[in-house]
C-alpha cells in the first residue's frame, strides 16, 4: 500500500516515517507542504495521510484540490467542531487528534484499506462514458456530438471556452476535459468568480507573500501555482474585474506568475478552461471585457445545449441520480410511475440540470413508498408547464 504523509512539523514528519517502517506491507512517501505534495502524487498512491493545520495551504484546501481521487486521513493538533464536519462532508473516513498511538493510525489505515478493497478506485486515464460523467449527460445526438468534440480538444492543450445557460453542468464537462487529457493525474482546480469579493480574486488566483497586505499574517500559494501541471477551471469568467484581466492576458502568454507582495516570477504549466453564461461578445462592446483576452481565452468555443433541447436524456439522467440519492440515504430502490416520467419530459427545466438534481432528491427523500408520482416531484410550484 503506498501512502503520502503530509505534515508541516518535520519531527512529526520523521517520527511517522520511522513508526511506519516497521509496518513492510506500507510504501511511505513524506512530503513537508501540501504544494510538494501534489507534484508527486499520481494513481499509484492508496492513501494521503494530512496535517490541517499547515502554512500556505491547509488541510482542508488540500482536499478540495484532490477533489476525491484519493482517499484520506486528517491528524491534527488543534481540532474545532468547524473542522470536522468540513472533514466529513469532504469524505475524510478518519480524524485523528495528535497526539496518538501509532497503532490507533495503523487501525485507520486498515479501515481505509477495507474501504478501497469494497470501491476500488477507477482509473481516470480510460475514456468515460457519456453515462458516467457526475450522471449529468445522456446520449442525445446534440450531446453526442459536442462530446465528440471535448474529446478531441480534450488531447491538446488550447483554451477551451464552455457556453450554455446557468445549470448545465459546465463544470462537469471541464472536469471530463481534464479526464480525458494528459493531465489527467494531476491537479484539477475549479473557481467561482462571482463567489469572491471582487478585492480577493487576484490574490486568490496568485496567492501572497508574508506582509503584502494587512491581513497577509503569512504567505499563500494562488490557486494558479496549486494548478501547476494541471487544468484551472475559471467558471463564470465574465465577473473578473476588469483591471484583472490584463494580469491573466500577461499569465497566459508568459506562463508565469507573480504573487502579490513578491518581485519573483515563478513559472507555470496550466491549462485554461472557462466557463460562461454571459454574451461576452456584448460585454466586449459595453467595455467590460478585454477583446485580447477574450481571443486567448476562447481558441475553442463549445456551447453545452440547455435540458430542454436534449429531452430524450431526461429520464435516463433522472434516474441514474434517483439511484444515487437511494443508494446516499440508505433507502430502498425507488421508482418514477408513468404520470412522475411524463411531468419531467413534459416540464421546461429552466434551471438544468441543477433543477433536476434539486426535483429528484427531494422526490426521493420525500415520498412514501417505493414509487414516486407526479405529485412527489412538486413541480406545479414550479411552474410545471409544456415548452
């Protein structure tokens, strides 16, 4: 079993190296950052073994970047409520408070073990099924044929520019890009641009040195250096600010950053996908969008068809997460009756498939019994309607 300890503390560090090396069925790799850490890893690791608390990056930070690929044990010295149930939603199987007996890791690690041997992992670097990408896509023609196309310029490295309407899942297309390239084995890095203030996107995006601010109590990594070797997925890139999208033209076609407060550049190899709603064609007019970068950024345009216009998937995705939701909440198998299949086909589903995943689990938490009625889906609030 291969396993990657994470820990800032180096006695720490050593003291597990060396309680480890009297268990010969582990292959212990130490690394002293999280940053560090994500250069090495790749498919061959088992289990990743992290401090929270670490400068730079934390735990938790560090967990979203592996966004699940690897299965996880947290130790840590200063534990709060907040962190735990962060662990938990995460899918951390155990948490452990320092300080602890070598055997009590030893124990977590065995339960790991049992866990990979019941859901071993799957393998990133063979192509996917439309039917297995997050459960979000079906098989219509239209699907199929831009599926065709991720695909191919899933296997170079040009800017890749996802369009389609809130809900449509754009963020798993971006992540089957990232399946499907060369990439595959290292970071996969997804951010918000409306979900951050306006002021912290650029030190988001290129992290900070120590004092280059007021509340810059220690250094930082951006989420581009957290990207190095891997794919940043910059959703609703329409919301950066202006005066930032000189920096990431610059970022771009020198493949460097610069975090704030430093005078070093540091060198990065990531490939871009974006992601919006907006007509950015419009907001280049309005002045609210750089036209060079907007060239840059959009080599290859790929618009993902809203629910609607992809019908004869509905059912199939509809049931693929009604699976999911019955299998998370430990309930029987349930089912759609004839009138439930015909409400979802025959409603407009303006908010995509976010809006079904909604329907769906609400259905199957709420309903009595094993089959689900038109009723259970509460679509009149909606606005339940034919298209």
């Amino acid at each position: 079993m291969k396993i990657a300890i994470v820990e800032d503390d180096i006695n720490m560090r050593k003291s597990l190296e060396i309680a480890m090396s009297d268990y010969p069925d582990y292959e212990v790799h130490t690394y002293k950052n999280p940053k560090d850490a994500l250069k090495k890893l790749d498919d061959s690791f088992d289990l990743i073994i992290s401090d929270i608390n670490m400068p730079g990056m934390d735990g938790i930070e560090f967990a979203k970047t592996l966004g699940g690929k690897f299965e996880l044990i947290f130790i840590t010295g200063n534990a709060t409520l907040t962190r735990a149930i962060e662990s938990i939603q995460l899918g951390v199987k155990d948490f452990l408070l320092k300080p602890f007996e070598i055997e009590t890791l030893i124990a977590a690690i065995e339960r790991s073990a049992t866990v990979q041997k019941k859901t071993p992992k799957s393998s990133p670097s063979h192509p996917q099924s439309p039917r297995k990408l997050g459960s979000f896509l079906g098989t219509s023609p239209s699907l199929e044929k831009l599926l065709g196309y991720i695909n191919k310029a899933a296997r170079t490295d040009a800017s890749i520019m996802l369009l389609g309407e809130s809900g449509v899942g754009k963020e798993v297309f971006a992540h089957h890009i990232h399946d499907q390239s060369s990439r595959h084995d290292k970071p996969f890095i997804a951010i918000n641009m409306a979900a951050i203030p306006e002021n912290l996107i650029e030190s988001e995006l290129f992290g900070f040195e120590k004092g280059s601010f007021t509340d810059a109590i220690e250094s930082k990594i951006g989420q581009f250096e957290l990207a190095d070797g891997g794919t940043l997925f910059l959703d609703e890139i329409a919301e950066m600010p202006y005066t930032l999208q000189a920096k990431l033209l610059r970022v771009l076609q020198e493949r460097e950053i610069r975090r704030l407060g430093s005078s070093k550049s540091v060198k990065i190899d990531v490939r871009i996908v974006c992601a919006t709603n907006a007509n950015l064609q419009q907001n280049i007019t309005d002045g609210k969008f750089r036209e060079d970068l907007y060239y840059r950024l959009n080599t290859i345009p790929l618009i993902i068809p809203p629910l609607r216009e992809r019908r004869e998937e509905i059912l199939s995705i509809a049931t693929s997460i009604l699976e999911q939701n019955c299998a998370q909440y430990g309930f029987t198998q349930k089912k759609f009756d004839e009138e439930a299949k015909a409400a979802l086909q025959l409603y407009g589903w303006p908010g995509n498939i976010r809006e079904l995943i909604s329907v769906v689990e609400r259905a199957a938490i709420l309903s009595d019994g094993d089959i689900i009625g038109s009723n259970d889906l509460f679509l009149e609030a909606r606005g339940f309607g034919r298209i």
